[in-house]
C-alpha cells in the first residue's frame, strides 16, 4: 500500500501571525497588510513537507495585497502540482462592496492527476465554499466553516450528506470554527462514520499558544493514518497539520 501525506494549513493569506495587534489600528486591518515576508515563508514550509495533496484554507487569489498574483497557483506551479481555487464567498452586495473579498478563496494542490472538482456552497454562513476534489484513491472535501454556532451545525448536516453520496475513501479537512470543542462536531461523525486524525486533540490556533482545535482532518474508515501531527510554524494564525496515511 502507498502512503501518502495530507498538509492541512490555513495560511491567513499569506498576510503573517499576531494577535490583536495584527489588526491594529483599525479593526480587520491586518487582513489588508502585504505578503512579502509571510507568504515566502508559507510556500518554503509546503514544499519541505513534500505532500502529495495539500488544502489551504485562506488563499489571496491575486489580490494588490499580493501583487495580483494567485497564492495557490504560484506555489502549484513551483511544485510541478495540480491545483483547483475558488472564492469561498457567492456574489452579494457585501462581497461586491469589499473588492478584496472576490479574491479571498481556498484551494487544493494534488502531485497526481485531478479526475474531477466540484464546488458547492452550504445554505447558511457568509463562508459557505466546499471543494470536492476527486483523486485516483480518495475524495477530498476542503471547507472553512461559519463562525455562527447555528450555520455551522447546518452546513455539517449538509457536508455529511455529500459526504454519504462518496463511492471512494473520503478525506474532509479545512478549519471548522469548532470554538465549542470536538463535542460540538459529534453529531457530524456519527452520521457520516469518520473518524478523526488528531487522535491526541492536538490544539491549532492560535499558533503562538494553541487553545483551540479549530482545524481537523477526518477520514473515512478505509483509510488509516499512519502519522499526525502539527509542526510548531508561526507564518500564520493557525498550525498547519501534516497527515500520513495509507488507503487500506
């Protein structure tokens, strides 16, 4: 069996780490800073890690904070991988009225051919983008969830149910927002019978003093997970998490 490697990373557009500081001194504000210092540092750490399919949560699809330029696509095309982006924000008069937001998406890059890509959008929540990304072995999901309790518990309903319609092995990871803890993602697991990769609830945000899993990796049962764990990196807010795995 071949073992592959999964690096989960939400990279805050590639605009740095920080606490409120970061936003100082007007709210929100760090989320405009430019990328020139961070994002070489992130796209530097994806490729020592030699995943074989990687999920970034918060991609700059070529805003002026990045000088126009694609995050995922330029790191796609250094690495010699596949890559699938999208906004994760449908057309609104909010999106429309901050420019910078049609440029703000995720994406996945996979070493191996891509059969297929899918986007879907939850009913609920301001985020409401969902990958589906089909490998030769696996499915992959890639989601960033609300921040509203509520949102999110229907947005898992809606992923478990995409989730269940999957003839292959199903990876899902992306940053859940689960501030509540894993009890609040329970439910989630029950209906879909994942399970999740962090089996030591390794803690990923902030990145400076993790007191939060917010980020998660869980799979199906006919994959099984040979490593995890969350190198202690600081380009960002959250800890990437690097999983090893093999398709039994």
């Amino acid at each position: 069996m071949a073992s592959h490697r999964f690096l989960l990373y939400n990279i805050r557009y590639g605009t740095g780490s920080g606490g409120w500081r970061f936003h100082a001194p007007v709210p929100f504000s760090g989320y405009f800073r430019k990328t020139q210092k961070a994002f070489p540092e992130i796209a530097s750490f994806i490729r020592s890690c030699d995943p074989d399919m990687v999920g970034l949560v918060e991609v700059d699809g070529g805003s002026g904070r990045h000088n126009g330029i694609n995050q995922a696509r330029q790191v796609a095309e250094e690495l010699g991988y596949h890559c699938v982006f999208q906004t994760k924000y449908k057309p609104s008069p909010f999106s429309r009225a901050i420019p910078i937001m049609g440029k703000q998406g995720n994406a996945v890059l996979a070493r191996h051919d891509i059969l297929g890509h899918r986007y879907h959008y939850f009913e609920k929540g301001i985020k409401r983008l969902i990958i589906e990304v089909e490998l030769e072995d696996v499915v992959l999901f890639l989601v960033h969830l609300s921040l509203h309790p509520g949102h999110r518990q229907q947005q898992l309903a809606e992923l478990g149910l995409l989730i269940r319609g999957v003839g292959k092995p199903v990876i899902v990871g992306g940053d859940f927002n689960a501030f509540a803890g894993s009890r609040e993602l329970a439910g989630f697991l029950s209906a879909t019978g994942l399970v999740s990769a962090n089996a030591a609830n390794v803690r990923t945000f902030p990145s400076k003093r993790p007191r939060w899993e917010l980020d998660y990796i869980f799979h199906s049962r006919q994959v099984r997970v040979n490593d995890m764990h969350a190198p202690s990196v600081r380009f960002s807010d959250h800890l990437p998490l690097v999983c090893d795995f093999t398709i039994k």
